[in-house]
C-alpha cells in the first residue's frame, strides 16, 4: 500500500480511531495493548508526515483531558494536594527551600492523560552490547541505594516493593525517562522501567549516575501519588526530581558537571533555569562544608 492509499484509509477510519483515543485516556492509556502501540505510531507518523492539519487534531484529542475526567481529578484533589505533596516531600528529604515552595505554589496544576503510554518517539535498541548496559546501570542503581543518606534510604525503602527494570534505546544524546505502573492490571506490584539512551553509555557516560538518579527522582515522586490522578506541575516536578536526583548522585559520589554542561548546550531557558538551580545546590552545599570545616578548625 502506498503512504496516499494509507492516509485515505486513515482518514476514512479517523471517527473511530478519535473515539477509541477517547475512551482510553481517562485510564492514562495503560489499556492499550502492544500491539495497538504498534498501530498508534504508525498512524501518528504517517500523518504527521502527510497531514499537518489533521496530526494537530489528532494531538489535541490524545493531550486533552475530557471535562469528566478533570471533575474526577478535581475529586481526588480533596484529599491529595499535588503541591503539597511535592513541596513536603523536599522538605523531608533535602530540607526546606523557599524558593522552590514559591514557584511551586504559583505553578498551575495541568490535567493530560500520559500520552507517552500511547505514542513515544523511543525505540529498544537491538544491540549485542544492551545486556553490558543494562549490568552498568544496575551498578550504579546499587551504589545509589547503599549510599548514606535521606534521599538514598527513601529511594531504597521505595524499592523494596517495586519491581524495575531498564530498558536501553538507540540514540547517541543523553537521555532518560521513566515510567512507574503495573504492567499489567492483575499484578501485585508497580514495576518501574528506566529508560535510557545508548548515549548516556557512551560520550555521555560520566552522566550516567546523574541521569538515573534524575528518573528515581521522578519515581519517588510518582510513589507518592493517587493511582490514576492525572494532574501535573510539569516545571516544579523537574526541579524536584533534579534536587532529589542531585542528592542520592552526590552521597553516592557520582560528578554532576557533565550532566550540566551536556544540557546547557542545548540552550533552551528551561533546561538553563534547572541547572542554575544544581548549581545553587552546590553552592550552598560547599558553603555550608566551608563553615564546617572552619568551626571544626576553632574547636581544636
Ligand atoms: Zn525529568
């Protein structure tokens, strides 16, 4: 078939391809078979390719909460609060920060299914060489949960009834993300897959520690959240999963400077923004060494 004969067959079935999007995304797409997946990318890629106007309705559809489901999160924020539950558990973790809880609170709660269960741009990367990577990332998930510490206690304790496992994908940048869920809806326990790029082995390999603990960042937030609330603070969430992140990196020894320098070069005022926040941390972590050290000086 050629990609023209596609997209009229596309355009024919849209109807019922929208209202299969639809009733799947209040469940966050966790329904969503394999094999459907496997369709879906398909479907965006060809249209995506061929149709602008009609990929962008297609988005719209996939990324917008119905009114019903932000009613039903509106619900479980009665007895859960999104802020709050970032801001504390900083605070629990690596201390209070004023400037964190400020942009947290002004932050605006956004309701989106997770697309990224339905359609994500990330391919397994099929190499003699993925068994090796998985082994290393492993390592230095061991050296993050034996390290003393709040932050790497936390992340073991939250370990201890999960089930994770990483997943290696092609791509030469550094790169990582995470997902915590039941891989299917009888198991007894969430699983958490790591993913990262075969990047992050190579030039980006003095990251790596950095990377991961980012993503187990992002993990012991999602632990820490209602099952299926889909509300998101999707700048505060990064900055909380880059502190916490930096902390377990730190106690286990891990260099942070290739992880900063790599995304500065990206130059986008975001990622800027976040590394002026590691770099705050750091400051004030040799500050406080600084004043340590000298107190020690006086009393002997
Ligand atoms: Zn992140």
């Amino acid at each position: 078939m050629t990609d023209e004969e596609k997209l009229n067959l596309i355009k024919q079935r849209f109807p019922e391809i929208i209202s299969r999007i639809n009733r799947e995304k209040d469940t966050n797409y966790e329904n969503i078979t394999p094999r459907e997946k496997l369709f879906f990318a398909d479907v965006f890629e060809l249209v995506l390719k061929k149709d602008k106007a009609l990929f962008t309705e297609l988005w719209k559809n996939m990324s917008t909460c119905s009114e019903q489901n932000i009613a039903r999160n509106k619900e479980i924020e009665k007895t859960f609060n999104l802020k709050q539950h970032l801001i504390n558990t900083r605070q629990q973790l690596c201390g209070k920060d004023d400037t964190f809880s400020a942009d947290t609170t002004q932050e605006e709660i956004q309701y989106r299914p997770n697309m990224e269960n339905l359609y994500n741009t990330m391919r397994d990367l099929s190499s003699e060489k993925t068994p090796e990577y998985i082994r290393q990332a492993q390592n230095i998930l061991t050296c993050l949960t034996s390290a003393k510490g709040k932050t790497n206690r936390a992340l073991k304790e939250a370990l201890a009834d999960t089930d994770i496992e990483f997943r290696i994908i092609s791509g030469s940048q550094m790169d990582g993300k995470c997902q915590y869920r039941k891989k299917n809806p009888a198991d007894r326990k969430k699983t958490l897959t790591i993913c990262l790029t075969e990047g992050c082995f190579n030039q980006h390999q003095q990251a790596l520690g950095m990377v991961i603990s980012h993503e187990l960042g992002h993990f012991i937030d999602a632990r820490g959240r209602p099952n299926n609330y889909q509300g998101s603070l999707p700048q505060s969430q990064e900055f909380f999963a880059d502190t916490l992140g930096y902390n377990m990196a730190r106690n286990a020894g891990f260099d942070i400077e290739h992880y900063k320098s790599e995304t500065r070069k990206m130059n986008i005022p975001f990622l800027n923004r976040r590394m002026d926040n590691l770099q705050r941390l750091q400051n004030n972590d040799k500050s406080r060494e600084i004043m340590l050290n000298n107190r020690q000086r006086q009393n002997t």
